[in-house]
C-alpha cells in the first residue's frame, strides 16, 4: 500500500509538540497553522512551491528570492511530514513500513514510537511495525526529515557545484548549480521517493537476483534465481517456495513457461539465502535495445507458503532475456558494446535527472524514456551528479529498448579535479557510500535495460571505494571474455554452489571506474570529452574533430520555442540576444534572464560565425526562436551523421550532453522541461535511424547507413535538388545497391555544387528506396548553401505562399486521442523531362482519396499585421462526420517547397487570464519539423492526452505556408 497522498508538513521550528505527542495526543491537521499541503513523494521546496509559499524557482529570476540553505541554516529547512492511515491487517500478519528514498536523515515516529533512519539519500529503509500498526482506526505516521549535513554555499561567480561542499555527503551533487542548472535552494530535502506498507506472513522475501546465462550460441539460456529468506517467528517455518515464468502473448494470452516449487525449512529469527535450481529455456524471445528488434519481458514471480499459515509473501518482476558484453575495440580504442553476441553502433545521451525539484512520477518518466527511444536512440548515461535512477525510470527503459549506463555519485568538478580542487578523498563516509551503493545495485540489478556500472563522472571514486567495488562488481565467469566453457554448466551443482552467478551482488555487468576510463574518451582519465559548443556542421565529418573512438559526452545548443521562453519568464525578459561584430564573427549577448537560465550562444567568436544569423538578423522573439529551431536540427543530425559516418572505422559510440533539462533552460536539449521538442530532436531522430541515408557534408558523398543485423540488398538512392523557385535541376538515382549489416557505405558525390548554375542555397532531399516494392525507407531533407555562403536568401522565401492540403483522422483510445495525420504539398511537380518522381506515401493513394471527398472548406486570409506564428491561423475546417476525416487546405499562389512544417496541439480555445493559446503537451509525433518538395503527401501520426473538459485543435505552422487549424473531431474505440 503507497503512502502517497494525504500528508501535511510544517517548518520544525514552527512545531512545539514531539513526534511522539503528534503520533499519539497532538495529531496535526492541515486547517491549523503551521501545516500545509505536502508532496510526497517530493521535497520541502516542491512542498513550498505547492502552497505557493516561494515563488517559482523555475520561472524567471525567482529562485533569487528564494532563501537558500547557506543563508537561512539547517534548521529552514527541517520540515515535519505527517499523514494518517487505516489498515486492514490480517491475523498473525506482519507489517513494514519502507522508505525507498529520504534525504538526508530522519526521525520516523508512528503511533508514538521512534524510529531513527541512518543517513543517506541512496538507501532503502525497512522497518518492522507490526506491534505498532492500530487495525481498528487511524494511525499517525510523522517523519522528521534534516537536509544533507555539508549543503555548501554558492560562490558569487556560481561555478560546477558550488563550493563543492555536498561533495561531502552521499547526495546529488547538482544541487549546488552547475553550468546548465541554477542551485536547488532545499538541496532536495525531503521524502524524496515512495513510502509504502506491506504485509507478510511469518517468513518475507528481500532482494531476489535474476540472472540469464545463455550457451551454444543463444540456443541454451538459463534462469538462475537466488531470494533472501527471513523468518521473522521464532518458530521454525517449513516452507514451499515457489517461482514461475510466463509471457504476455500478443492476443492478449498469458503462457507459462515454467513452474518450479521447491521445500526449505528456515529455523525462527533467521534468514537464508536460498538459489533456486535453474530454470531451462530453449531459445527464448530476446530483449533487443531499441532498434535491434523487440523488447521481449517475461513476468517473473515467486512466492513462499509457510505450513499451517498459507501463502506468506510474493515478488514479481519483469525480466529480459539479453546477454550484454562490452571490449575495447582495437580497431577505434573504443568501447564495443554487444548485445546477444550483436555489435551495436551506440547513439545515446546524457541525462540528469526528470525535475530539478524531484517531482517524479510514472508518467512523467514514461514520456521522457519514450521521446528518448523516438529520437532512435539505445542508451542513455545517469550522470553521476544525478541520480541512481528509480525502478519506474529503468521499467520504461525496459519497456523502450534504451540501454542504461549508471554512474554512482562521483564527479569530477566536486570529487578532486574541479576548481578549486576539493574532496580529493570524495565523500567523508566511505562505508556510507558502500552502503548506498549495494543497496543501489540491489535495487536495480534485474532491469534488461541496466548495462553498465561506472564509478563516476570525469573521475573514479577514492581507492578504498574504487577497489571494493570492483570486488562487488567482479563479473561471474559466464560473463567474462572470451566465451566460457559451454559444458561449465554440467560441471556444478548450481542448487547449492554459492558459484551460481544469482549469488553475485551483481555479477552480470561490467564496472568501469569513471566515464573517461577504459574505451572512454582517450581512456586513460584524462579530460578528453566534449566540445559543448556550437560547431560547423560539417565539421562533425572531420578526421580531426574528434580523435577517440567513445565521446560519452559532446553536446551543442537548445534553445527551446518562443512559446517555452514566454511560459519561462515575465514579458521584459523576451529581449533577444545583441548581436556584436567582434574581429570579424558575432557574438551574442543575452538578457540577464536568458544568462541565469543558462543560455548558450549559436556563435564562437574566432571559430564558429552566427549560425542564426546566417538566415538573417532576427526581428524578434518567434523570429529567433524558429530560426534556433532550423540550427538545432541541423546542428544535431550533422553530429549524429558525422559519428555514424565513421562507424568501426573510427568511433563504436557517442553520448550527446544532454538530452533533457531538469528545469527550464536554454541550453543543450532535445525537449524542455515542459516536455516540448526543439527541432534538434527531429534531426537526432533522423540522424540516428536503424537504416538511414545521408550526405557527408565534408566530402558531400551520399551514404548509405545500416546499423541492423540484416544486409541490404535490391535498394536505390533518389537524390533530387531543388532550387527556391521550385524547379529541380538534378535528379538521380542510384544502380541497384547492397549494403552489409553493420556498415556505412559511400554511394556517390552529390555533384549539384560543382555545377555552373548551381544556386546560392538549394534544397536535398535524398530517398532510400526498396527497388521491389518502391517502399521508402529512409528520407532525409536538407537546406544547403554553396561554399562561404549563407541562408539569407530563405528569408524573402518565407514570403512565397506554398498551398498545403491537411487532412486527418482521429480517435479517442480511453484518454488518449490519435491522430493520423496527412500533409499534402499542392504544388505541381516540376522536375526535368525523363526524371522520375517517388511519392512518400506508398501504403496509400491519396490523390484518390482527396478527389474522393467531398468536404466543406472555408480559407480565410491571414492577418499579415500581426507578427508571430500562431497568430498565422488562416482555417478551421470540418469534414462531414460520416467521413471521419478532416481537411484543411491552405491556398497558395506559388510553386515550391513547403519548408520546415511543423505541427503542434493547443486548446481550441484561449486562455481567458492570458489571451493566448495554451499548448497541450507533452506530444508525440512520428516526426516533425519537416519539408515537402511539390507533390509529396507525408503521413504523420500524432497522439496525445489533454485535460477534462478541454478541447483540442491541431496546428500546423511553416517557414513559408499560411498556418492552419484543425479543430480535433474524434471517434470514440
């Protein structure tokens, strides 16, 4: 049973009565001063927040205004939680209270009894309170919760956790500010994760460890499983313990796999560490990361019956089949991860944590870990001054194919490297460290999804730490390379040898001291990753850019849309960046509200010129923000495409820095924090597609990408350039093609630039086609210019009035509508005599089902008074309801390509305190921010949930086209 609702706190100081008056004679209620609302889970500033006692740390410059823990004391921070609750327990039950997560310590009283929790915000608390629980009315739980012991202070200039002085404790270090996140004013005091009871019998269950070994080329698989057994009696419990495997069928059927039950006797007051004889699997379903094939899980449950008491505890987890193996490839000196005996290409990011504040749920997290596998991405680091992250986080990525690389709480900057230099020795409890490590490990080991164990970040944790680590985590010689003696298995008795790889603390997965170590960057420790700055896009193609073969960090700009900065900060802060000429490059300076939030330039003055004002010197706040949106996607496919062009023979992986905020920033980001896509989530997405075509845009080759297990063969490269007048003047198509698996292949040289009439800026779009069945399977879009020049002439393109044809079918799936959106180019095809054209749209022919429909159309002229985007609403347009389509055609009066579309869902209706559209979020798309050459038809499915009682309108806004609305009409399943 979750304790998750219910709960009020108050400021310690503002309590006169103890714990154990408040769980017995004195319970406090939320009507009486000092007590309020609290979240929990969550912490003493989210509970602030709610009752609006602190102004918005994220919004503006407001969390200057709010008291920080170095000025106020401790002691501000000391908050009371209290929450009453009724059970229902049965006879001779016993009860647990557990707290998954608390930071930093606590005083736990329940119906007048003390509890003193140890230290430690990484560190499961159980305690048993059996003998306090009332079953026949309330019971009074109040948690006294203290921040961390060294919160530190802030230096005025700021810098990589503050003065590092949380460094000292077993916390998250990015409390302190750091160069993409203001100072978390509490330092995450609170209850910071789930507080729940549970009942067992006589004999309860801790910690199972699943483990798979897998033989004879993947064909033979074990399941070994080992539980600690506790008899909490003092009498002894003969016991049948029990566990069973099953699998979800796609029609809805659940098959047991296996059922195996097996006696034990556990004499009273004493636990056992009891394995299981292993389960035999005949080449199972496998869990593939995202991209490689599907996400097999298998439910995995056991259970213990005590005689004369009957069933007495049970556990369940999902579980994946997957044999992970990582070397150093001699080949690039880096690291090659391989999952079931497959090489993969790793595309992955770098993430902190869901929300600054620590307001994490389960849907929350379902949506970042789905962007995250939309992106095409398979792995993604938890970056050491972040979090070990939750099981609900590790359950999506199991879900979603994303391999997790999970760091324990070490950084560079605040653990002996930074500046200035600090905790040379790391925290100052190191057996605290080792306790919230192995309980970490605990809690996570069973998870498809978790990869690695990493030290820390930029730095290995002290010697002392390090090496019982690695002893913790020394690999069980089935995990080990090269391969083991496939007849080890016959060679034990695995029911009883304590060599059974489930007997391991892990086991299973290798730990790699620190994030620069050991096919990491240059290996040896040094400070070898990044850049974090804007780059040419070419340059990403370069031999010299980077020189190792795993970046586990390099990341770039992210400035989010104009609609994220006006819900961010107050109306003066919307002020763009000036724009300086300096030595002949620009430089931007931001708004002190801009430069608080993190703001990171598109420029490098004496490297890299302004690659927004390279389309032109924006107007203003939308004007800058869509022109950061068209380099954001370039930015971050080029840096994708550049690493894959050069996969094996260069480089095995990359880690983009970073994919998400925790708060709202301005800088390296795929989405913010409001959970809105920048377009540099669309370029990754291409970018990082299983089988993708490109141009290398140092070489400008096409290439052909299959990172997939399975060959190419039978395919064809359509490239086609297109002038800004709508004219395509060269066409190609590629011979009949094969591509190995695992490999990136050179095609031919997009000539276009070389020829005498080419244009100041062109348009690419390259198509990777099945010649059997004309299916497309990748498509890839780009806006080039000719060598020393620039964008500017798109900016008198966004004058030309492109007609666009939207229709779409939606449907309400229980809250969720869906979406199956078309966008249709109007304009006429306007390619050479003899050339070819493809439609994108193979599954469908929508010209027929256009000329089919008979809909009511009304397009109105926009306001060309009024600036901004969304102000560009030129039609609402239903379609006849028997039809179950909607269509909203906006009217052009030229040829050409409909450039840099993109949709986006609002309330139907303003906001009546604000008077502007409310955007509804978070969406998903199958893709967005794109372009349409004359002709094509593009299918694009968008789903999403909106509150009760609002009503939704799809908007599609472009570079070049009237925007256009349409109100959602959906058809209940």
């Amino acid at each position: 049973m979750k304790l998750d609702s219910g709960w009020i706190a108050a400021r310690w100081k503002e309590v006169s009565n103890s714990g154990e008056e408040l769980t017995t004679t004195h319970p406090p209620s939320q009507s009486i001063k000092p007590w309020i609302e609290a979240l929990v889970p969550g912490t003493v500033l989210g509970t602030l927040l709610k009752n609006k006692l602190i102004p918005d740390p994220f919004y503006g410059l407001e969390n200057e205004a709010i008291l920080d823990i170095a000025d106020s004391g401790r002691e501000y921070y000391t908050f009371w939680f209290f929450t009453r609750f009724q059970t229902n327990m049965s006879a001779n039950a016993h009860a647990w209270l557990k707290f998954r997560g608390i930071n930093y310590s606590a005083e736990v009283y329940l119906n007048g009894h003390k509890n003193v929790l140890p230290k430690g915000m990484f560190r499961r608390h159980t305690l048993d309170v059996t003998d306090i629980l009332h079953n026949d009315g309330d019971n009074f739980l109040a948690v006294l919760v203290y921040p961390p012991d060294h919160p530190g202070r802030i230096p005025i200039e700021g810098g990589q956790g503050g003065d590092h002085d949380i460094g000292k404790d077993v916390a998250t270090q990015y409390v302190q500010g750091w160069d993409w996140m203001a100072p978390i004013r509490d330092r995450n005091t609170g209850i910071w994760d789930e507080v729940s009871i549970s009942f067992t019998g006589p004999v309860k269950i801790s910690d199972p460890h699943l483990v798979s070994s897998f033989f004879d080329d993947l064909k033979r698989v074990y399941l070994h499983t080992t539980a600690e057994y506790t008899n909490v009696s003092s009498l002894a419990a003969d016991c049948t313990l029990k566990v069973q495997v099953s699998i979800e069928l796609e029609d809805g059927m659940c098959l047991i796999e296996h059922v195996e039950t097996e006696e034990l006797a556990i004499p009273g007051g004493t636990s056992v560490l009891y394995t299981f004889q292993p389960l035999f699997f005949y080449r199972p379903n496998l869990w593939w990361p995202n991209g490689m094939g599907k996400q097999a899980l298998y439910k995995v449950e056991i259970s213990v019956d005590v005689k004369g008491y009957g069933e007495s505890d049970s556990w369940s987890q999902l579980f994946g089949f997957r044999k992970i193996d990582s070397h150093i490839d001699p080949a690039t000196g880096g690291r090659l991860f391989k999952v079931n005996g497959e090489p993969i290409f790793i595309r992955g990011g770098n993430w902190i944590i869901s929300d600054g504040l620590l307001r994490l749920s389960e849907k929350r997290y379902e949506t970042d870990i789905k962007f995250h596998a939309e992106m095409n991405f398979n792995m993604i680091r938890c970056w050491g001054g972040g979090l070990a992250e939750r099981p609900e986080f590790y359950h999506c990525c199991d879900l979603y194919g994303l391999l997790v690389w999970q760091e324990f709480w070490i950084t560079g900057d605040v653990d002996g490297r930074g500046v200035p230099v600090s905790n040379p020795n790391g925290p100052l409890d190191h057996n605290l460290f080792l306790e919230c490590a192995r309980d970490t490990i605990k809690l996570l080991r069973n998870h498809a999804s978790l990869a690695l164990w990493v030290g820390g970040n930029e730095q290995h944790p002290p010697d002392d730490i390090n090496t019982a680590l690695k002893n913790d985590l020394k690999l069980h010689p089935f995990f080990k390379l090269p391969e083991v003696d496939t007849n080890l298995m016959e060679k034990h008795s695995w029911s009883k040898s304590h060599e059974d790889p489930s007997r391991y603390l892990d086991g299973t997965r290798l730990y790699i001291q620190g994030s620069l170590w050991d096919g990491f960057a240059n290996g040896k420790g040094d400070f070898t990753d990044g850049p974090y700055e804007i780059q040419y896009p070419e340059d990403f193609f370069k031999d010299n850019f980077y020189k190792y073969g795993f970046n586990p960090e390099v990341g770039s700009v992210g400035i989010p849309v104009a609609a994220t900065i006006r819900r961010s900060m107050p109306r003066e802060s919307w002020q763009i960046p000036l724009f300086q000429l300096s030595d002949g490059y620009i430089s931007e300076v931001p708004n002190p509200v801009w430069d608080y939030h993190k703001y990171i330039p598109y420029s490098k003055p004496g490297k890299v010129h302004n690659q927004i004002e390279m389309y032109g010197e924006p107007k203003n706040l939308d004007d800058f923000c869509e022109k950061a949106q068209l380099v954001n996607y370039i930015q971050y496919r080029a840096l994708l495409e550049g690493w894959t062009s050069r996969m094996w023979t260069k480089y095995t992986g990359v880690l983009i820095w970073k994919t998400q905020n925790p708060w709202t920033g301005l800088r390296g980001q795929f989405y913010d924090h409001f959970h809105d896509q920048t377009a540099g989530f669309y370029g990754a997405r291409s970018a990082a597609e299983p089988i993708h075509v490109q141009l290398n845009l140092a070489t400008y080759f096409v290439e052909i990408v299959n990172t997939t297990s399975s060959p190419l063969s039978g395919v064809i490269v359509d490239t086609s350039v297109w002038e800004l007048e709508g004219s395509c003047p060269y066409h190609k198509l590629s011979k009949s093609l094969s591509v190995p698996p695992k490999k990136t292949l050179p095609i031919f040289e997009m000539e276009y630039p070389k020829t005498k009439n080419a244009k100041p800026v062109y348009f690419l779009l390259l198509k990777l086609l099945d010649k059997s069945n004309s299916n497309i399977l990748s498509r890839n879009f780009y806006w080039l210019h000719l060598t020393g020049g620039d964008y500017k002439p798109l900016e008198a393109y966004r004058s030309k009035r492109v007609p666009i044809r939207t229709s779409a079918k939606v449907t309400l799936v229980g809250q969720t509508y869906k979406a199956e959106m078309k966008v249709h180019n109007l304009s006429k095809e306007s390619l050479r005599e003899g050339h070819s054209f493809l439609n994108i749209d193979h599954h469908h022919n929508h010209q027929e089902l256009i000329k089919s429909e008979k809909i009511i159309t009304k397009v109105e002229p926009a306001n060309e008074k009024r600036e901004g985007l969304l102000s560009r609403i030129s039609s609402c347009v239903y379609a006849r309801k028997e039809k179950q389509m909607q269509v909203a055609e906006v009217k052009g009066e030229h040829s050409g390509v409909a450039f840099f579309l993109h949709f986006a869902v609002h309330a139907a209706t303003k906001n009546p305190r604000t008077g502007e559209d409310e955007r509804i979020l978070p969406v998903h798309y199958s893709d967005n921010y794109f372009s349409l050459v004359p002709g094509e038809v593009l299918p694009i499915d968008i789903s999403f949930e909106v509150p009760t009682g609002t009503v939704p309108k799809i908007v599609l806004q472009g570079w070049n086209t009237h925007g256009h609305s349409l109100a959602v009409q959906a058809t209940g399943h």
